[in-house]
C-alpha cells in the first residue's frame, strides 16, 4: 500500500483506535481481501494495550485537560498507558521542564481509576 498524502490528522485514545481498526478489517474481511501483516500486527498490539472502552478514554481525556499543568498530548499518554503508580506518572512526566507535586501525581492516578 502506497500512501500518497496525509488528509488529517488528529488524536485517537488506544480504545478508539481499536474501533477504527475492527471496522476497517471487517470492510477488508467482507471484500474477501487478504490482510497485511503490519495491520494484522496493529490489531494484535491494540488488542494487548487497550485497556478500557473508547467512551470512557475520551472521558479521560476530557477530565485531565481540566488539570492545570496537563498538555494534550500528555493527556492522551496518559489515557493510552493508564498509569497506576507515582512512577509511572512520573516517568510521563519525564521530558516535561515541570516536575508535579504528589498531591497532582495522586490526582492523576484517581482519574485513571475512576475510568478504568
């Protein structure tokens, strides 16, 4: 497959990108066309890592942009990866010229598990 130009792009959680990815492969299944190794890859990776409904990612999402030191792209990391402990938040955080104090770092692990 050649691809010739990006249309768009935008930001998709895990879960999300799991919907996308079911719908194009039931299109590939019905039109008796073979799927590609790298996406039978993609599915299986997505299969692994999605942790939660796309509903509930996105809510994720929604909630840590609320957070004041939170950055889009931080928040959909944190969506994808779900983490459950202090360093894993941190180890997000890593490249970030901020560091977050425990009660942010506490907050953050609520929110991942109220949408887990």
């Amino acid at each position: 497959m050649k691809v010739k130009g990006i249309l768009s792009e935008e930001r998709v959680t895990l879960p999300e990108l799991r919907t996308v990815l079911l719908g194009v492969e039931s299109e590939r299944i019905a039109a008796e066309k073979e799927l590609s190794y790298e996406f039978r890859r993609s599915m299986e990776h997505v299969n692994q890592l999605a942790k939660t409904t796309p509903e509930k990612s996105q809510d994720l999402v929604d909630h840590l942009l609320k957070l004041e030191k939170m950055k889009p792209e931080i928040a959909y990391r944190i969506a994808n990866i779900m983490p459950k402990s202090r360093d894993e938040v941190r180890a997000i955080f890593a490249k970030e010229r901020y560091t977050l104090v425990p009660e942010e770092i506490d907050a953050i692990i609520e929110l991942v598990k109220t949408h887990f």
